[in-house]
C-alpha cells in the first residue's frame, strides 16, 4: 500500500496504521516503528529534524529511538521508569512535571501518548512548553477518555464505568489491567488539549485526530462528537 502525499493524509495512511494498531501485541515492533516513522513525517512538516535535538518525554519504545537517530536527531527519551527500552539506551530518568532541562534548551519536544497518563496533564503540558526552545517545536498527542480506545487495554468497557471495565478484565484475564483509570489512567478529554493549546504562549501548527485523514479535522469542531470520533487528539505548536 502506497503512502498518502506528505501534508494530504487520507484514508490509505489511516487504513495503514489502523492494521498496525491491530497487531500491537503481538508484533509491537511493527506498530511502533510504523507509528515512529508517522510521527517522524508528521514532525517535518513543520521543523528539520537533522542536527536538531529531540527530547521524547514518556518515552517507551524503542522503535521511536532508532527513527529518530536515523533522521539526524539527537534524541534524548525521558521517562521516569528506568527500565524502559529508550531510556535504558542513553536515556534520562526524570518526571514530566520537573524536567531536568532549562527552560529554552530544546528544538523539538516530542510526547506520544503520554498526557492520559499523568494526574495534571495541563501542568505537564505547560513542562513541556517551559523546555522548548522560542521557535522551537512542542509535539503533543494522547487517547482521550471517551475515545474507542480511551480505557486501553479494558476498552471499550470504559464506556459503562472505568471500575467496571477494570473488574471485567480482572475476570477475564486473572489479574489487573495495567492502566487503571484514577491511578495510572486518567479521563482527559479533546476539549482539554484544545483548550491548553489556546492559552498556551504558542502558535497552534496542527489540532487534528492523529490517525484519522485531514478532513476530520473538522469534527474538532463540534463539542461531544469529537470526544467520541478524536481517538487521539494530535497537537503540534512552535513556542513563541
């Protein structure tokens, strides 16, 4: 399958990483390294990445270390469990609401699906813009709640109660779920991202459902259907 032009994504790239998404469990490499050199095409659109430095905070993965390296980046993943993949090759322990970084000192500011995962996500938000350079670029994109895939792993259960979809997976599977809604997942919403993305000393490059193609951009628009449609609200600024 060919890929969509670059600034015109459309239904094929949707398509695409949709049956990625499918195999995450059991052929993660491919998801991730397909969603890494996604992100990757999605970034220069708006920055060069070659030379430039690229802090990944939330890091995981270690397909995403490896695609940046290869386009140029010095790439510098943070995370604030030490053993994850990226971290452990040459990365930074450190939490997300005290970064170790002064403020101004990097490029590009890169975090995939990280946001539902911290109890102030505004704050963190505004971490993220305090390290980016002026001019430099703020990359930020997470599953909101009430998105198909807003409880994870217990999805689509979250729909009835994030309790009860814990519960039922705990049937299910015999022990709890990893992302546990009010531990170590929490309900942000589209409208949340969107508001920060205004308030924020930033000018806005990109709000759009990540993996959806561009023209549901516009479903942005229209308060409790894009909490539904999103599935991943994707953010791209350039700090003022």
């Amino acid at each position: 399958m060919t890929r969509d032009e670059p600034g015109r994504r459309g239904i094929r790239r949707s398509v695409r990483l949709f049956r990625s998404f499918l195999v995450e469990q059991s052929d993660p490499e491919r998801f991730y390294s397909e969603l890494a050199g996604d992100s990757i095409d999605l970034l220069r659109e708006h920055t060069p990445l070659a030379g430039r430095t690229v802090l990944d905070v939330g890091a995981g993965p270690s397909e995403f270390a490896r695609a940046f390296r290869a386009a140029g980046a010095h790439y510098v993943p943070v995370d604030h469990d030490a053993t994850v993949a990226s971290v452990r090759d040459g990365g930074v322990v450190g939490d997300a609401l005290r970064l170790p970084f002064a403020d101004g000192s990097v490029d590009v500011v890169f975090s995939s699906n990280m946001w539902e995962h911290v109890p102030d996500p505004e704050a963190v938000a505004d971490e993220l813009l305090r390290v980016t350079r002026p001019g430099g670029v703020l990359f930020l994109s997470y599953t909101n709640w009430l998105s198909p895939w807003g409880g994870h792993e217990t999805s689509p259960w979250h729909w009835l109660g994030g309790e009860r979809a814990i519960a039922r997976y705990e049937r299910t599977h015999g022990h709890p779920p990893k992302n546990r809604v009010g531990e170590t997942l929490h309900k942000v919403s589209v409208r949340q991202g969107l508001d920060w993305a205004r308030g924020a000393d930033a000018e806005v490059l990109a709000a759009r459902p990540r993996y959806l193609p561009d023209v549901a951009a516009h479903v942005l628009r229209v308060p409790g259907l894009r909490e539904v449609v999103t599935w991943n609200l994707l953010l791209i600024l350039r700090r003022r």
